[in-house]
C-alpha cells in the first residue's frame, strides 16, 4: 500500500487526483491535501470582479466529491515540506507521511515586490475569488463615480491572459452602461511588445491584440517597469530595448488591477535541490524532482526558465491544457513507479490561451508552447466567448463527477478545429 499526498486543490490539484484515482491500486490512498475547503474556476475571476459572475458561481466544496470517489482530504494547509523525512508539516501543527508526493499549489502572489502593489495596497487583484470579489465591491463604487483606469502586470509577471482579459472585459462593461467615454484607459505590461504573452508571440498576436486596443481606445505602455503604486497614482518606468531609460509616467487612475509576479508558496521555498531560488520545483521531463524522485510537480508551481532575455523581465504561462497534461503524466509516471517501472510518460507542453473580452474573444495556440513551432496561430471571435463559458461549464462538471475527461482535448480543441495536439 502505498500513500499518495497532492498538494492543492485548484485545477492541477483536482485533475491529478482524479487521474490518480483511476490509477492507482485499491489499497493505495490517494489524499489532497489544501488550504480552502473548496475549488474555484480561476479563469472566471475576470467576470467576477465586475459582477458577471458571483464567487458561489465557480466555486465547489471539495470534501463530498473528493470522498465519493475515495480521495482523502484536507483543508489544514501545509506548513512545510520535509522531503529528507518523506514529510509534511501541517498548519495544525500535525504531520503526514508520503510514499509519493506530487505539488500541484499554484504560485505565492509576491505583491509585497512593488511597493503599494495589490489588495492591501492600491491596486485591485484577479488572482484569487476572494480579491476579485473585493475587487467587484470597487468596481460598483467605481461606476457611480468613474475616472481613470490603469490594468496590466508588474514586472516578472507569467501570466498575462487575464489581465489582457481584465482591460477588454472592463471596457465592455463600461460600453453596455454607457460609461466608456468617461473612463481613459492605459494598459500596462513588461512585454516587449503587445502580444508577446510570455511566448514571444503567437502568430500574428502582436498586431491582432494591438488593433483590439485601438478600437477599444486603450493606450499601452510596453517594457514597462511599476516602480511604486501611490493612492490614486502609479509610477512606471519605460525601458528602450537595450535596457535603459526611455520615459518615465505617472499614471493618474481611479482604478487599477496589476497582476502581480508569482513565486512558489512558502511551504516549499529554499529547500535545496527541491526549488529554484524563486521558490518553483524542479523537474524533470516526466514531472519528477531530480533530487527527490518521489517527488512531482505540476502547474503553475513549475520552474520554467525564460523563454528570452527581455528589457523587464517576463514570465512564461502555464496555461490550462499544460496544467491538464501535466496531471496525466504524473499519474501515469506514478504508476510506473509503484509497478517498479521507469518513468515513461512525458506532458504535451503546447500553450492553448482562450482570452474572453466581454462580448467577443481571442485565442492562441503554439505548438510546441516554446518557439520555434510546429504550429502557431492566433484568432479572434465571439465563439472565443462561448469557449471559455463552454471551458468553465465543463470544468465545474469535472470537478462535481470526478471525470478524468480531459476538458481541452474533449471540447476547447474540438471547439477549435483541432483532433490533437502533439
């Protein structure tokens, strides 16, 4: 019998432990172990923060499901990993022992970086549904007295879907009430360019995703570098291509959401030979930690070197079929190893980013997700819209039947035109 422990409960987590499940022998115990009592559909934090969507909306408790299809769990949290000791150091002050450990916790939100950075500072977060619900409660003061807005990530940031998603969503929630025209909008970012995403473009994004802001009226500052966030006014540093100074702004704004950039949890930070020095595991090409190969990873917990040297630093995603696929190798490598087997298995790293707008949408695709690429392209549509309402539909049902359908391949891909993807 072996004692399989998945920390995290959000997309990686749920999908490991179900594939897991499925996986494993009847006498081994397959646990999660989180720091929420319930899943949240990420994605559709965007819609929560202007009230499209409440936060019960996306969320499910964790517990019936997971025991129905006899998956242990816990929402204590962990304290610490003691991967010498094949140990974990609850919040509770209790302890669990692993046989196989796989960590599936999604990043630290590292606002603390940028001074007056996020929901303790000035600027509002869609992160978590608990910042974008408070962000929802600014967003309905915002509208009774609208003015400046200032939406984009801070420097060292990996994911910047959502904050492209964010400023489009804002501006057809501001059209629709017939308050556009009072709201100026700058995005911000530490691409070197619009479109770049963390993956040096996809296809032609650089000029699709600069024509959507020009129809939209958003001005963009790009290699930018937020220095400090004061009340009401943001400071951001432009950077020429070579790294030095080109300009410096001071952004008036009466709202703001700044995509933080991530580091892994403090549960697993400086522990030697298991994370990098920001805090993410260290893995090889089947999700195994190099040191302790008892240990996997997956998600946005991951290290994943830059993709290039950039003016402003600049992350790359982790994007929802990685993140699944991710899960399925583990599993499937696990289970070679309690067979006695070497790993076999190795995750399909392409980049699959559906970008809702409101009222339309975008979608990228890179085939490897790191160029150069077998496939490339990047469209836009209102059935990018339903796609991700389709994305969210499906997910949600996952995680109430315990299904190890792979929601991207089954529907997002299909949605797109494409049987596979390898």
């Amino acid at each position: 019998m072996s004692k399989i422990i998945i920390i995290g409960g959000g997309i990686g987590g749920i999908s490991m432990a179900y594939e897991m499940r499925c996986l494993a022998g009847k006498e081994d115990e397959v646990m999660v172990v989180s720091d929420s009592e319930t899943f949240h559909f990420v994605p559709s934090n965007p819609w929560v923060a202007v009230n499209w969507r409440k936060p019960a909306d996306i969320k499910v408790e964790l517990a019936p499901y997971l025991n129905k299809k006899d998956i242990s769990f816990s929402a204590v949290g962990v304290k610490r990993v003691h991967p010498e000791e094949n140990r974990l150091e609850l919040c509770d002050g209790s302890d669990l022992i692993y046989d196989y450990l796989v960590i599936a916790t999604g990043p630290r939100l590292a606002f603390e970086e940028v001074e007056g950075l996020g929901p303790e500072g000035f600027t509002h977060s869609i992160c978590h549904v608990d910042h974008a619900n408070n962000a929802a409660a600014a967003w309905d003061n915002f509208i009774q007295k609208p003015g400046p807005v200032v939406v984009g990530a801070a420097q060292g940031a990996s994911c910047y879907g959502p904050a492209y998603e964010f400023a489009f969503i804002m501006d057809a929630d501001l059209r629709k009430r017939r308050l556009r025209d009072q709201v100026p909008m700058v995005y911000v970012t530490p691409e070197p360019y619009i479109g770049h995403l963390g993956l040096g473009g996809v296809g032609d994004s650089k000029s699709m995703m600069e024509g959507l802001l020009r129809e939209r009226h958003i001005k963009w500052i790009t290699n930018a570098k937020v220095e400090r966030v004061e009340d009401g006014m943001m400071h951001v540093l432009e950077h020429n291509e070579d790294g030095s100074e080109k300009q410096r702004h001071e952004l008036p704004f009466s709202y703001s959401m700044m995509l933080p950039a991530f580091t892994g949890i403090e549960a697993v930070s400086n522990i030697e030979g298991l994370s990098n020095p920001r805090g993410f595991i260290k893995i090889d090409k089947y999700q195994r930690n190099p040191s302790y190969e008892n240990i996997y990873a997956i998600g946005v917990c991951v290290a994943i070197a830059p993709l290039e040297k950039t003016p402003v630093p600049v992350g790359v995603p982790k994007t929802g079929y990685m993140i699944e696929s991710m899960a399925t190798a583990a599993a499937h490598n696990i289970r070679d190893a309690l067979n006695g087997k070497a790993p076999s298995t190795e995750a399909t790293w392409n980049a699959i980013c559906l970008a809702d707008m409101g009222d339309t949408g975008a979608a990228f695709v890179a085939i490897p997700q790191i160029p150069p690429r077998n496939v490339t392209w990047a469209k836009s549509g209102k059935w990018v819209h339903y796609a991700k309402i389709a994305y969210e539909k499906y997910f949600l049902h996952k995680v109430r039947k315990g299904t190890t359908e792979p929601i991207y391949e089954r529907y997002i891909l299909k949605a797109l035109g494409i049987n596979k993807l390898k």
